[in-house]
C-alpha cells in the first residue's frame, strides 16, 4: 500500500485491541495452522507490519511476501499456498474469504462514529409539520421543513438541512452539513457524507437569442435514491427538470462526484472520485466507473460495464464492455492506441525521413 | 432522455396539476388543433409519455416520434409540420417558441422553494452593526456579521454565512450552507446553490527556495457577482489576491465548478459543471463552456466563444470561435485529429509495414 | 494579469490606506530612488496601475514596462535595471526581493478576517468531555464532540463540526462549514477554509460477486495534517481504511481537491485546484502539482517534482522529473508529442498519398 521510494515516513498501521491467534481463529471461523499463543495488536499491510501486526493473504502475490514479511500472523483465502511459513512462530489463519474475514475483524473493532442522542436536539429546528419518528437523532444545527418524514433510526448528526416533504427511510445517517432538498428522497440504510447537496436545480437554460437573455428552465423534478446508498462528501446530485433523477440501490458513489439533472443510475454501480455524469445519462447494474470519468450529456452506459479513470465517453457502452481513453473506446484498441501516442513525435520523423529518402519530392512539413 | 437500452425503470414524467387541452391552449395563448376535452395531468418527453402526458415538439426530430408517441397533447413551435396527427383523439398546440411556452407552465406549476419566514430567525446570529432589511428572511443557524448589508427581498435559507461588510441584493436567494466571504458582493435576484464558497483566499504563494518555505501571499482582494447569477452547490469562487474577481450579470455557472483569484467572467456566459478557471483567466460575454473543462491561469476566452466538454485551453481562444480538445483547438481541426487519432494504432502499423516493403533498410521500431 | 483584448471591465486595483514613498521605503526597509513625497493610495499590476498605484518589478519583463506604466511607484528587486525612469515624478523602491516586500505590505494592509470572540458562542454545542481552551474561539453553530481538542488560538468561525476525539492545533483557523471527522487532527498554525470535509471514509469496497452484493470495507484509519498547512474550500481528505492518510508539513492544498484514504502527501507540497489522488498514492517533499491532475490508486510521485495541470499520473514519477500529458511523460517528450498531436490529422493524410505515391498497392484506409 505504502511505497519506500520516497521515502515519506509512513505509519500504515492500525490499532487492534489485543486479540490472542487462537481466539482471533474462533472470532473469524478459521483454521489455525501455527502457533496459537501470539498476541495480535495491529493490522497492517503484508509488506509493512511488524511482530504483533495481523495481514491477510488473498492470492499468489501476497503469499509470496509471507516469508519476508515481519507480520505475526495472517488471513488467508483456503487454497491460496503460503510458501515459507514457521508455525513455531508465526500464524496463518485459513478462512474462505480473507477479505471477508478482515471486513469482519474491521467491523469488530471500528469506533463507533460520533452522533447526537435519539431524539430533537434544542438547538435543531423541526417544522410542526414535520414528523420525525421518535426513534431518529436529529442533532444541533439541523433543520427539518414542513412535510418532511424522518424514519425510525435516521441519524442527521448536525447542520444537515432536510427540505419540504422530503422523506429518509430507515437507519440512513447523514453527516454534517447534508442538504437534502424539497420533495427529495433517500431509502433505509444509506450512508450519506458531509457537505454532500441532493436535490439543487438541474442546469438548464436556454441560451440566449437576438430577443432574449439566457432563460431558465425551471426544475420542477426530484431526486430520489434507494436502498442500501453511500454517497461522499461534497458530492452533489440535481434534481430532474422534470421527473427524476434516479440511483439504484446499493450504489456507491465517492466523493466530488457530479450528477446532473435526469440521470438514472442503476443497482450496485461503483462511481469512483470526481466523475460526473451529464445530464440525461445513464448508467446501468453492476456497472464501475473509475475516477474523474466524464459522461456526455444523454451519454448511455450498459450494464456490468468497466470505465477506466479519466475517460470521457461520448454516447453509448454497450453492456459488458471495458472502456478507456478520452474519447472512451475499448481497451485493447485504446491501449495500443495509447501505445502509439507515447512515441508519436518519434515516429513522425522516422516517417517524414523514411519517404524523403524515397522520394525526394515528398514535402515533410 | 431516457434510453431502453439498459432496461433501468424510469419514470420520467412528472405532475401536473390536471388541466384541459382548451384550458392549456388559453394558457400559453396557443392555437389548438384537436380535441379540446384531453385532461393532461403529467409531463413528459415525447418517447416515454403516456395518455394524460403532456409534451413539446420544438423541430422536425421531434415531430417525427408524434405519430408513436403515446403522449395526448404536444406544445409545437409554429412553423414544424408534425405528420401523423390525429385531432379526434390528440392535441397540438402551436406557439412562438414550444421552449418557452414549456418555461411559462412549469413555473405555473413549480412547487415554491421552502423558505424560512421574512425576518430574522430567533436561531439565526446577526451581528448589530449589520444591516438586514426588514423583508429579508434569516433563517435558522444563518451568521450575518458586522457590516453587512442585507437587501430587501433577500432569503438566507439556513445555515448561511455571510461574511463581514459582505453585501447582498434584492431578491437573491442563498440555499443551506452558503458562505459568503468578507467584503465579497452578490447582486439582485440571484440564486446561490447549497453549500458554495464565494471569496475563499485565492492560491498564491511564494514557491519555496534554500532560504524560506513556501511563503503565502495575503490574499486582500474581493468577489464581486453581478445580478441574476445562478451558482451551483459546492462551486468556489475565490477573491483576488489584490483587486476583484468578477462575475458578469446574468451568468449561469453550474455545481462544483471552480473559479480562481483574480478571474473576470463576462455577462451571459454558462459554465457546465466541474470547469476551472485557473487564476486571472478572462471570458467574455456571451461564452458557452462545457462541462470539465480547464482554463490554464491567464488563459483569455473571447467572447461568443463555445468550448466543448473536457477541453484544455493553454493560451487564447478568439472571439466567436467554437473550440475542443486538448489543448483546446478549433473544432474542424480537433475533430479531423480526433478521428485520426482513434486509428492511430491501426495506421502506424500499416505505414511501417508499407515503408519496410518499399525500402529493407527501413525500421520500424 | 488582466488583458484588453476581450474588452471586459476590469478594476484590478485594490486600496491601500493612503502612504508616501518615503513612508513606505521605511516600512519594508528599502531604498528610494526618486521623489519621496507621492501618495500612494491603490495597489496595481504594472500595466493596469494609475497614478497613485504602487506596482512591483521582480524581473527584467516587468521592468521595460515601467516607461510606459502610470503607476507612480514601484517595488523593485535588487539588481534589475530599470530604463526610463524619471525620479523627479515617480519612485522606485529597491528592495532585497520585491515579492517579499509586497508580502509585507500585503500583511500590513490586510483586514482582519472576521472571527468570533474568544470563548464558546452561546448557538455552540460543546460536549462537556471535550477540551477547548480559554484562548480559543467557537462560534454560533459549531459542535465539538466528546474527546476532542481544541488549542489556544484556534478559531472555530461557525458551524464546523469537530467530530469525537479529534484534535485540532494551536492558531489553526477554521472557516464556515469545515467537517473534522472522529479521530482525525490537524496541526498549529492550520488554514482551512469553507465547506472543506476531513475524515470521510475512504472509497473502500469488495466489488460484487454472483454469491454477494459490493460490500463496504469498515474504514477504521484517520487523517493527520501537520503544521502550517491550507487546504481549500470543499477539498475532501478521506480517513485511511486502517492507518493514516498524512498530509504533510507547510503543505497548500487548493480549493476543491480529493485525496482518498491512505494518501501520503510530504511536506511543502503545493496541490492546485480540482486536482485528485487516488488511493494510497504517495507524494514527495516539496512537489509542485498543477490544476485538474489525477494521480492513479496507488502512484507514487516523487520530491521536488513538477507535474502540469491535466497530467494523468499512472504510476511513477522520479524524484526532481518535470512531467505533462496523459499519461504524464517527462516534459520534452510529452511537448513533441503534443505538438505531433496537433497535426496528426495532416500528417496522415499526407504519409497516405506519399506511400500512394510510391506504391501503386498502398491501401491508405
């Protein structure tokens, strides 16, 4: 994870409480081949840990760092042949997922995040018409308008800004400064992060003529997100000028991501930093967008589609394909594209010089 | 707007109040051609609408989808032939402008905005020496600091700051989270979206040298915006190291865009969303940029200048010129090496081999 | 820093509290050649000034302006010759570096940002377990949450929000809106500006599988900012995943930048605006990035690098390497390239006819 090249001073490592081998084998349901009497006190990568530090191994690669690594013991994925290993002093802990294992480890020991009691706070501002369930956080600094529905378990930790019969379901926490705005909606369970703006006014104009200024459009649409969300902070999603601007359940999107008016996000689609989607643009299931992708104005991507980071794409991905480049295309033709590119100038001159010793009449620039 | 393709579930339409075709047609002042007696309750794009939607037909794409479009009336622009109508059992509605006719309706239907109540909210903090006036609304948790001046008709929704001796016109509207620096101005009737940072210090420093650090200088300048400006949630604007960064009447600037110290944008111009302006980059009056583009600091953009989504401008673009690419060209010229540029690979290969063929000595690598 | 060409109105001057030459040449500890009784009123670029404006001349370019200027005075550095002045109507000031001086003059002029009174703002929420120091200040809005830190001298402005056990610096400033996450700190001395997000989590997944939907990592890590560090409005530093995401020491962090979790950012680095790192990318002491730069997950840049606005870094750049482009190549390289770029559209067609020429069987297409 960290690289000693720059020679940065890096502390990678994580505070465990201290957990035993073989009571850390019994938490996660694994099989322990070594010594089972190794205090574990921090989680670190394969290549940075040191004595008492826990890793995990979940391929080839990382097994082959298991002999040089300084780690007490490890996470394995069964199946996965760890070479080198001392089981009179170090530990491997077999399990059918070490990712699955670590989430659970992770999960175990993650501090819970701050939030204010269940209940109104005194300095938040509740409109009468509002109804919050007796059963949700309201913290200070927050203020919920008239028609607006707070579900059972919602935290909005404080300064969050909830608009006009907008409604948020079940469990879903909103950190501070959220704007969530009119008529907008969020399902249960979702994770929302601070500054984070839903619900703003699409950008829509139309441009100025001879006999008039650039007019708006009035956005009289909404937003509203599923089930199961996790949006970053800063991000921001416009409302539909009309109708709706829609993300599927279980979608993930990162920070500083922009998504503008009208467009439709399908199920369980990953949106890396800083990508931003045009308006009236879609996206479907399952699909992965890296970082600092943009999407065209009406630009339609399929479904288990890969984007890589900084593409642009114009128009249409069709399902299942892996694009990249600017304008995107797919990766085989890109990369050999991109392959050319790099040695461009180089290859002019060779050019230019191979046809004028063919033909002294060729002109090279 | 909507695509099948990726068999996402949309609902694209949106509602109206319900009204009568001959209802509508006084409405906008238009000429009907069909049944008088349809009730339209919703409002949809031409493709996915249904018996009840409403919709426009600004050209002859558009008239084109009339004939299979489940939709009972359309606004058209006078002047488009729309083929296939049947006026026993749908509605045209012919008008100057279908755009415009759309604009008059959605703002007779838009629901208002919540807004806190006019006056000062008791959660609200607003320094003495500031002046409010009385038809402003402050809402909860707003700071208004000492010398200020806060016009008539002003909405500071919730959680706004607005800096010290900073000034707000007539009828603006600022959403949650707004900060507003010190001694920066916006103007009448503009529409301030949540959460964006106006006057935050511009980036100047003193590159380090053997003798001392990276060195900051005091950044003393301001913001001035200009009236009926619209800016989207979390876009920044930054005050000018001395001196103003500028914002001309009546532009429009979408989320997450990001402007620098010392830059001056003139009238009518639209910014799409996550474009930056690097520090003293001038746009005149009238420009269209897409959406992530970048402005290199001290890049000058004439004015009627149009510049596609993802361009990189290094230098100078003149007036009235429509530019893409990176670094940002004319279109004719970008596109033509765009297209090459997409078979780069491909037409390397084949001069090498066709090179190697006429001349042995020839190497392509 | 402003031109003419685009015909936008421009007011590049910024006021000074009215001073005289011989005033100000024993404020920054210069010497004056010319006349010693002007009043200065306005500070302005050389080519924008008035009589009454003091401009400064740091290099040879500036210095031919200087004839043709109407500024009455200027700061000069040491050893720049300056034709053409005429000492009984202007004044030159010499100074060791002009820069500095203008620093100083800067700092001398500058208002006071406005800030709370020291103490805790009655609209403040302050967990009685956290520590706030008498000299601090927490203005209306602000929550700190239990555990945390607050030293002498910070500045809470308004609604920030100090998450639990978070630790935050002597004299660090904090504008409006600012959201420190649990756990996270930040050093003395720090500037940060509005809106900005510290400690959201980082973009941490299992992507999904047939047997599982994407899954979230718990992200358990923090972020730490040392001394003397800016980070700009809505910039957004994600918590590692386990460990720390660092930032330096003097580090300048622009507006509406994001570093994802696990990011290790060396001292005196400067990040301009919209520029993004991927996770567990690593940067160098004393690196300079441009604007709308994406370095890769894990890219590991050297120190005392510099990489060009709109740079793509896809995995390693040397320590001291000046490197543009996509993907970021060193500089000479990339500037070929680009120039061939440019022309690639010509290039080809004329390579097509020349081997058409010579190779009656050449198929250009």
């Amino acid at each position: 994870m960290m690289t000693t090249g720059t020679k940065q001073p890096t502390s990678p490592e994580s505070s465990l409480v201290s957990i035993r081998t073989d009571e850390l084998a019994a938490l996660v349901e694994g099989q322990l081949v070594g010594n089972p009497h190794l205090i574990l006190s921090t989680l670190a990568p394969i290549e940075d840990g040191n004595p008492g530090s826990l890793t995990f191994i979940r391929s080839k690669n990382f097994a082959s760092l298991w002999a040089s690594s300084s780690c007490s013991a490890a996470l394995v994925t069964q199946g996965v042949e760890v070479p080198g290993h001392d089981p009179e002093t170090r530990a491997l802990i077999f399990v059918p997922d070490a990712d699955i294992a670590v989430i659970k480890i992770l999960k175990a020991i993650k501090p819970q995040t701050a939030a204010p009691n269940i209940g109104i706070h005194p300095c938040a501002t509740v409109h009468p018409d509002a109804q919050v369930h007796p059963q949700a956080s309201v913290g200070p600094g927050c203020v919920v308008c008239q028609g607006s529905l707070i579900a059972s378990g919602v935290v909005l930790t404080a300064n969050v800004y909830v608009g006009q019969n907008a409604q948020i379901g079940q469990d879903t926490f909103l950190h501070p400064g959220v704007v969530l705005g009119d008529r907008c909606t969020i399902g249960n369970r979702g994770l929302i992060f601070a500054n984070c703006v839903i619900g703003a006014d699409g950008f829509g104009f139309l441009i100025a003529t001879p006999d008039r200024p650039v007019t708006k459009v009035p956005q009289i649409g909404t937003v509203e997100i599923g089930d199961d969300v996790e949006i970053g902070a800063c991000s921001t999603i416009d409302r539909a000028k009309f109708g709706v601007t829609r993300i599927g359940h279980r979608t993930k999107i990162d920070n500083q991501v922009h998504i503008a008016h009208n467009c439709i996000v399908g199920d369980d689609v990953l949106l890396c930093g800083r990508t931003t989607l045009g308006g009236s643009s879609t996206i479907g299931n399952r699909t992965m967008i890296g970082g600092a992708v943009v999407l065209n104005d009406q630009a339609t991507v399929g479904k288990d589609v890969k984007i890589a980071g900084g593409a642009i794409v114009l128009d249409e991905i069709h399902d299942g394909e892996t694009v990249l480049g600017v304008p995107a295309m797919p990766a085989r033709t890109a990369l050999a594209n991109a392959a050319a590119s790099r040695n461009l100038a180089k290859f002019c001159r060779r050019v230019d010089k191979a046809l004028k010793k063919l033909d002294p009449d060729y002109k090279p620039s």
